[in-house]
C-alpha cells in the first residue's frame, strides 16, 4: 500500500478486573488509576504482564505485533513472552511492514519463523475474512492478541489490521484480547470527514472520522458493537493506566518506536492526518526525507505557496518555503520546492483542516497542481466532495463545513466507546 502507519499502553492491579468483555452485551472495565506523577502512563501490555498473564492463562496465545510492541524500558513484548511459562505462546502474526519491521510501505514479511524465538510468524497483511481467519486456525491458537502503536489517523492501516483481525476471530471462534497504547495526538476530539462505506477500501474500511481522537481498545469497543455486530468477536481489552485524553506521546513518559517507515517521530504523527492528503495529489508528501508528511513540493513550486498559505493565519502553525529532493519515492533525486510545517501551538493546531488549506493554496499557486489519476484522494477522505470542492474553487472553511454534520453524528457515537477522561 501507499499509506504508512499504527499504535498502544497500560499499569498495575489486577488485569481480570480490568479486561472489557464486548461480545453484544454490555462492557466492564475500571477507571484509570491515578498518576503517580508527571507523564507516566503504563500499557496494556505492562498491566497484563503484571498480572502474571492471568487474562491468558490456559489459552495458546497468538499475537499481532510490530517493532511498536514493546516494554517501558524498550525490550519487545514477544521476546519477554516467549520464555515465560506463565503464558503459552505459540503464534505471532506480522502486520504492514512485517513484526521485526523491515519491509517498507506496501510490503510485509510474508511467513517465517522468527530467528530469536523460533516461533512460527504469519503474515496478515492484505488478508481478510475468511482467508485470515484460517491463518488463525492453521496457526493453532485460542486467543488472539493485538498490540501495536496506532498514529491517530483513519488511514493509517494498522486499525484496519486490527478490524480485519477481530471479524477474522470470530469466524475462527478465537478470543481477541486488545492491549492499549495512547493515541499519539491525543484523544480529545475527533475531526475530519467521516468515511462513506462505498469507498471502503484497507486505508478506511469504516465510518469513522479522519483523524478519530481514539485509542485501539476504544475502537475495538465501536468496530465490534457497530460494525461487528452481526457476527461479535469474544472481546476483552486491557486499558492503560495515568493516561489522560489531553495527553500528547511526550507527556506519557514512553519510548517512541516509529510504527512505520516513515512516521520517524511523534511530529511526524501531529501533522500526518492532514498532509498524508496530499498522497492522493502529484505533489511530494516527503516520503525520502527526514521529515515526511512535514515537508510537501514538487518541482516548479516556488515562495507563492508558503506566503498564501500563511496569509490565512490557521492557528497553531506556520509555514517555511523550503527546498527538498527526496532520496525516494515522488521526485526522487530531484530538488523540488515547497513548504515546511511548523507546529508552534500543538493544542490549538487542526491538522486535517491545515491539510486542506494546503491543498487549497496549491491548486491556486501552482499551475502544475494534479490529483492522482486513480483519485486516491477519495480514498483518503472518504468521499468524493473534498476533490470536487477544491476543483470548484471552494475556499478552506467552505471545505471543512461541508462535513460539519457528519462529524457531529460520528462525535455522538464515538462518546460511547471512550474509556478515559
């Protein structure tokens, strides 16, 4: 696929206590413990270690993880599990860009037995229904866990690996069991339009907003009451706790693992629900820099851009004319021009809503300015009126406005499933 992407965390106490059964009938799960002091958060996956795996216990475990996966003090949860005789486990299943991450965007591992452990390693990526469902059976487990570090954007595919896999579950008859790790920019709203299910497609099956303001348990919660319903995963879930929804990823006083490629930092996450946009356009989204999704040109795009973006004052950020040649992907090994985003007041930026003013201003400043032929961009927003709008000449507000309502009723929705404050 195009797109990079992923994310999840949790602390002490009793983990069976904690763990959410979501199968049709109601939820249970604690309130999050108090914080013992500035930014310290605990995963998922910390609390059911804690608990000595007791959520586990008698099951074979298979589990669904990326480089993401790993402890406060950075050692991989899969190398803590496997030799520990408290939990059985005998599976691991690899998402986009594999489990050891060393495939790129729109590559995996495919199968493999992991040289550290010598557990068998499944690939899901590009799998669904029923074809993974039987990955799940061939593999020989009874529950299956996930655990991988989300970036808070409805394209980035790693909670369409966790959707996959929890409709796979059920049609295996397997437990899913979701450990928690923070939404790296925050959970405090949601924004952005919400998808419409004619353009379903692995950056988006569903019809959440852009940019979701949720945590994976949270969507786990929606994904198997709304869209799971007919056929509900057995669900348990294993929260954080000292997690606010106020919290970006440097308050939480945890390792940062880039999810993918190229989401190198938290940074890059603050920005990428907005100008992972412009993939959809023939401009660079700074794939092959040290900065993607912060720097965005191509060639014969001068000072106009920068200037008419920052005229329009979008609170929380400025703009840099900046000068780039991306080492590869779009324009590679060519010096290209365009702007560079600065994040000067992270609690008052709007990334989906400064994506679109840049979208805007490149159509009217730069002649060369063409979506992708396919019209990726629809598949990016979820619907065809962000592309039609901009070709008609609509201004950024006019823009942002016409999903106004769809957002509205994604918010209300979206209240139900939310497990911290």
């Amino acid at each position: 696929m195009s797109l990079s992407r992923r994310g999840l965390l949790a602390a002490g106490g009793a983990v069976g206590a904690l763990a959410a059964t979501a199968a049709g009938a109601g939820t249970a799960t604690a309130a999050p413990a108090p914080r013992k002091g500035h930014g310290r958060v605990r995963t998922g996956f910390d609390r059911l270690a804690a608990d000595g795996y007791a959520l586990l216990r008698g099951e074979k475990v298979g589990i669904v993880t990326n480089p993401t996966g790993i402890t406060s003090d950075v050692r991989h949860i899969v190398d803590v599990m496997h030799p520990d005789k408290r939990v059985d486990l005998i599976a691991v299943f690899g998402p986009e860009h594999g489990f050891r991450g060393t495939a790129q965007a729109g590559g995996s591992e495919g199968r493999y037995d992991d040289p550290a452990t010598g557990l068998p390693v499944y690939d899901t990526y590009l799998k669904s229904g029923q074809a993974l469902a039987d990955v799940f059976t061939a593999s020989g487990v009874d529950t299956v866990v996930f655990d991988i570090q989300d970036a808070g954007a409805r394209f980035y595919t790693y909670i369409w690996t966790l959707y996959d896999c929890m409709e796979a579950a059920a049609l295996a008859g397997k437990r899913f069991v979701v450990l928690d790790r923070p939404n790296p920019v925050t959970g405090r709203a949601a924004l952005g339009p919400v998808l419409d299910p004619a353009f379903g497609t692995f950056v988006g099956r569903r019809e959440i907003a852009q940019a979701h303001g949720m945590t994976v348990t949270e969507l786990a919660l929606l994904f198997n009451a709304r869209f799971l319903a007919e056929r509900p995963v057995d669900l348990r879930i294993v929260k954080m706790s000292g997690w606010k929804r106020s919290d970006f990823f440097d308050a939480t006083g945890l390792p940062w693992v880039p999810p993918s490629p190229n989401m190198p930092t938290p940074d890059t996450a603050l920005v990428y629900s907005g100008t992972c946009l412009f993939e959809g356009t023939n401009l660079s989204e700074g794939r092959g820099t040290t900065r993607p999704f912060e720097l965005l040109g191509a060639e014969g795009i001068d000072h106009r851009w920068a200037a008419a973006v920052n005229a329009l004052g979008l609170p929380g950020v400025a703009f840099r004319e900046a000068y780039f040649a991306p080492t590869f992907s779009k324009f590679q090994g060519k010096t290209v021009g365009g702007v560079q985003l600065h994040v000067h007041d992270r609690e008052v930026f709007d990334p989906v809503r400064t994506g679109i003013a840049l979208l805007v201003t490149a159509k009217r400043t730069w002649s060369g300015f063409e979506w992708r032929s396919d019209n990726w961009i629809d598949k990016l927003t979820g619907n065809t009126r962000v592309r039609t709008m901009i070709d008609a000449g609509a201004d950024t507000d006019e823009v942002v406005g016409a999903w106004s309502k769809d957002l509205a009723a994604f918010r209300a929705v979206r209240k139900r499933y939310l497990q911290y404050r």
